[in-house]
C-alpha cells in the first residue's frame, strides 16, 4: 500500500514539475517532470503486484 502511495505521488510531483518547467521555461525541471511519472507508474504497479507487507 505504500508503494502505491508512493507512486501516486512521484506521479502528481511530476505533473506539478512538468507545468512549472513549463511556465518557466526551465529544461532540468522538464526532463524531471516526464522521469517522475513514469517512475512512479513503476512504484505503484510494484505496489499492486508486490507480496503485501
């Protein structure tokens, strides 16, 4: 369940970090506001198929 939480929220982090990149043009914090969501897509699938704690 953690792991789920977890990726929930690396997910709505990145979306904040992909609308802040891009209203301040800031490429860093684009390429981490697309790595985010996809790495927190892979925590909270873990999550779902993981053994439960």
């Amino acid at each position: 369940m953690k792991k789920i939480l977890f990726g929930i929220a690396l997910i709505l982090f990145g979306f904040f970090c992909f609308y802040v990149s891009v209203e301040a043009n800031w490429l860093i914090v684009h390429i981490l506001g697309l790595l985010f969501p996809v790495i927190g897509l892979a925590f909270a699938i873990n999550g779902f198929w993981g053994k439960g704690e």
